[in-house]
C-alpha cells in the first residue's frame, strides 16, 4: 500500500512552466518529490508509519462491495446464457468484463475519496 501511496503523490505533483497567454511569469514550483524514496522520507517525517497508510480506509470499504458485485452480476448475466453458450470461453470473459465493468462504476467513489486522502498532507487516515 505504501506503493501506492508513493504513486500517488508523485502523479499528484504539477512542473508547470507553461508560460500564460497575457505575458506574466508565474512562478514555478520545483517538485515536493525526487522519487519514491523522497516521498517515504516526507511522508514519514510528516505523520509516522500511519501517514503511510492514508486512504487505506476507503480501499478496504470498496473492496467487499465491489467483489460483492462482481460475482453477483458475473453470475446474473451467466445465467441468461443460452445452455448450447455455457461453456464458451469468449462468453465467459464478456460476462467477466461486464461484471468487473459495472463493479468498478458502482464503487468508484471510494477510489476517489482514497486518492484525495492520499494526494492530502493532512495526517487524519
């Protein structure tokens, strides 16, 4: 999970040196971080082994609604297979697909939330 939160927060930083249409300089931020091994050490400095770990509430809350799900759809859109259908590979991946499909769109929210939390400098986890 750490991994992930390392990912996160290198994405999350912004180098922009666009110039703007009007003329003006903004000025440029360098990164908070040169890599993975600077933003353990930030994060660490800043809230601990816990700080390691934010977001990983709303991870563990989606993962049962969205197993859940899955399966139940998977199984749902099986069982309107015609019965010659049932043992066909390229149905059974297009139920898969579709179930992971609606799945992952009924539990997204909580994906964002968790990269909010992770993007955030705040210590609450």
């Amino acid at each position: 999970y750490p991994l992930d939160l390392a990912r996160t927060k290198l994405a999350f930083q912004v180098n922009n040196t666009d110039q703007p249409s009007n003329g003006l300089k903004r000025p440029s931020a360098p990164p908070s971080y040169g890599g993975i091994k600077d933003v353990f050490r930030g994060v660490y400095s800043e809230g601990g082994v816990r700080a390691l770990y934010r977001g990983v509430g709303p991870t563990l809350m989606g993962i049962l609604p969205y197993a859940g799900l899955k399966f139940y759809i998977y199984e749902g859109l099986k069982a309107h297979v015609p019965e010659d259908y049932k043992n066909s590979v390229t149905l059974k991946l297009s139920c898969g697909a579709a179930a992971g499909l609606f799945g992952q769109t009924l539990t997204y929210p909580l994906d964002v939330v968790r990269r909010q939390m992770q993007g955030s400098k705040s210590s609450a986890a």
